[in-house]
C-alpha cells in the first residue's frame, strides 16, 4: 500500500515514479485522487448527518415537552431524513474505500531515482567486472540435463529424471537421485551454514502454505496470484520463503534494539510459471518445484536499506565465489525489476551449455511497501529529545542465498569432465562424505 496523503500531496512525485516503471502507468495516480476525493466527500457527509442527527435528537424531547407539536414534527422529520443520508453516506463511504484499497494494492512499488529506466533486460546495467573466469574445455560441453540424464544409478536410472517425474506430476518437474540428490543436498546445507555462522542469519524453518493475507503483505495478491498455486481450501503454496519469512513480523511493533533483523530459510518453492510458455522448457532452470535458500531482512529506514541491500548482496556473491563459479552482478532497470522492490541486484552466473550469463539470485530493497500492507513497525529508541517516539513502519529486503536447483545447474556445467562426470566444488565434499567426483 502506499501513504494515501503523500499521493494527495505530491502527486507529481508519484505520476513520475510510476510512469519510470512502465511508461503511461502514472495516469493511475488521476484515478486515485478521484476515489480519494469521493471517499473524503462520503465521510464529510456522513459526519455532518451525524452530527446534525445528534442535534435534532437533543432537540425533539423538549419540543414535544412544550406542546410544539409542529417543531416536534418538522425535528422527526430531520432526524430521519439524516438516518438515510448517514446509511447512503456510509455505502458510498465503503465502496469508495474498497475501490481505493484495491487500486493501491495492485500497483508496483516506486522504484529509486538511482534505478536504470528500461522496459526489460536489456536496459539492466552491469556492476564492475564480474567475477572469476569461465572455464576454458577442451571439448564440447554438455548441458546439465544431458549430463545428469547421462550420470546412472547402479540399476541404469537417470540420477536426473525429467521422464519419471512427469509421469507423476507433469512437465516442469523433476526426480534427483543418488549422488545429484545428495549434492543438492550438500548445497542447502552449505548454504545454510555460510549464512547463519559466517553472515548472521537466524535460522528459520517456516510453513509452506500460507493464507491470502500473507501473500497480499509481501505483494503476491491481488495481481500475480496467477504465479502461485492455491489449494482448494483457499491456502496458497509459497514462491518464496520471502513470504513467510517477512509475514513473521506481520501486526508487530519491534523494539530498537531488535533491528536490524536477518533471516533465512531453505524451503521447497511453488510457482505456475504462467507466461513463461516456451522458455527453459528442457532442463531444471524453470520448475514449478525447487529449492532456494532465501534471505531476509528488516531494517529502520532507507539510509540502513541501502547498506542492507549491499550487504545482502555480497553474502550471496560469497556461495558463489566459495562454489568457485564465474558470476556478475547486475543492476535491474525500472521495468525488469519485480513489483514490491525499489532496487534490486541480480546475480547472474556463467552457464558453459548456453555460452552466457543466467540469474541465480535476485536480492531487492522493498522500502515500507510490505510493511504498510502488513502493518509491521518498530519504534526508536527513547531519547530526550524524543521521549515518546511513535512506531514507524520497518523497511524489508529478500534475496537468494541461492537458488539451489540453478546452482545445482551451475556446478554440474562448469565442474563437468569430458568424460561427463562432475568434480565435486571442494568446500562440498565435507557434505558429501568425502567423495570428490560424481562418476
């Protein structure tokens, strides 16, 4: 949600900033000022039926003590007459606040001045050099579903089965067995550990299924409920454990001392995929299941955001640079950026099959748009200036800290032998019991 009175007093500001995220969408900004306007108009009449109802009522008794029995008449009449306005004024007032309410829901977060203006990929802006070189084969390298197809179990079964997994549950699925599973595995932990002992998240194992308040605090609902799977009893499957993660502090008010706040959870994700016809349909990059380590974090306000963001953003360029897989950074143009964010860095790391650099994680700066639609606040620390500070609303992040299934990807590309075994990243083989090679 956005501050209604910061739209009604700067609506320039907001026409601007939307029309940066997609050309013509700050035309909205006209249409909030009219159900602003007709909501305001309603209570305004309301409240003066009220108040003239109020009146009257106090007015009728001693008219009628006096025997004035056409001012007795004419006060009866007015007091009913002021019931049916503060009834009509009251529906006016309910369907002129829904209309607004859902007008604000739908519209994307404001992105910062800073944030590169584009319609797609195309205008994301790369930050410095990268990092590492992509590795150099002397013959040609397989894609990772060529190679996990190719890698067998002892009784001649894919260790990464697209066919079995179908058959079950249909395209877009996946069955890891034997050593892929457990290097799948060995990856969630690893990051885990790296984030919770190195970088100081908490640790959190979440639900899964979440209701349709907690998808509409981080900004899944009311418009991309078409990317998420909903149950028949009205749950909704995550996308991301940014939903549970952040809905945690959902109707709070944290104390001072309680922020910055860091979480992280490994958690199967659930997306449709809708609109994506057509693209990354053969391999694991584009499931409606997998895995991801994610981030969070909730921090007081824009100037600890931003250094939250670059933070963030290097905690998940260190699995990569400790995986040893060549990656860079890039900084999301307005419109290629999701919806709830203000900034947002995408990692991108080398994939030898596609000769090209593909997204493994995605880390954004939200500012108080989740907390508004949550209700999440904290309040500063008693001063004496201050002595009695009012809560104000928290500013969130979430990042991957990784993509697991991409990273999956990533490691059997560029560590696979001409043979098509895969060596094991080294800081892995503790997690895999010592062995080196997937053979």
């Amino acid at each position: 949600m956005f501050d209604i009175r910061a739209i009604r007093e700067n609506p320039d500001a907001f026409r601007a900033a939307w029309n940066r995220k997609s050309p013509g969408l700050g035309d909205v900004v006209d249409d909030i000022l009219a159900h602003d306007g007709a909501l305001r108009q309603a209570v305004t009449d309301k409240q003066e039926a009220e108040s003239a109802r109020n009146a009257n009522s106090k007015l009728i008794g001693k008219t009628k003590a006096a025997g004035d029995v056409a001012e007795f008449e004419r006060l009866r009449a007015e007091v009913a007459k002021a019931k049916e306005t503060i009834e009509a004024a009251g529906e006016q007032e309910e369907a002129a606040r829904a209309e607004l309410d859902n007008l604000l829901l739908g519209l994307p977060n404001l992105p910062l001045t800073e944030v590169p203006e584009g319609t797609d990929e195309e205008s994301n802006v790369q930050q410095g050099n990268g990092w590492g070189t992509p590795p150099n084969f002397s013959f040609e390298p397989k894609d990772h579903a060529d190679l996990g197809a190719a890698l067998k179990t002892k009784l001649g079964q894919p260790l990464m089965d697209f066919e079995a997994a179908a058959a079950m549950s249909g395209a877009r699925f996946v069955a890891l067995r034997g050593g892929l599973a457990k290097l799948e595995r060995a990856l969630s932990a690893f990051m885990l550990d790296t984030q919770t002992t190195k970088n100081g998240y908490e640790e959190i194992n979440p639900p899964t299924l979440v209701r349709e308040e907690a998808m509409i605090g981080t900004g899944q609902l009311p418009k991309f409920g078409e990317d998420s799977f909903q149950t028949t009893n009205g749950m909704w499957l995550i996308a991301t454990a940014e939903i549970s993660l952040t809905n945690l502090v959902r109707e709070t008010i944290l104390a001072d001392d309680q922020l910055p706040l860091r979480m992280t959870a490994h958690t199967p994700c659930f997306r449709s995929e809708a609109g994506s016809a057509g693209r990354d349909t053969k391999g694991m990059i584009r499931l409606h299941q997998f895995n991801k380590v994610e981030l969070v974090s909730i921090v007081r306000g824009e100037d600890e955001g931003m250094a939250e963001l670059e933070r963030m953003t290097k905690c998940a360029e260190g699995i990569l640079e400790a995986l040893e897989l060549p990656y860079r950074r890039m900084l999301l143009c307005t419109g290629d950026m999701g919806a709830g964010a203000r900034k947002t860095y995408d990692l991108e790391v080398w994939l030898p099959s596609q000769n090209t650099y593909r997204e493994i994680s995605s880390c954004s700066y939200c500012g108080d748009f989740q907390a508004r639609r949550m209700d999440a606040r904290w309040r500063p620390a008693t001063t004496e200036d201050n002595p009695k500070p009012k809560p104000e609303f928290v500013h969130t992040l979430n990042g991957s800290g990784l993509a697991v299934g991409r990273t999956l990807v990533a490691v059997l590309e560029n560590y696979q032998e001409e043979d098509g075994s895969i060596r094991v990243p080294d800081v892995l083989v503790p997690y895999m019991g010592g062995v080196e090679v997937i053979r």
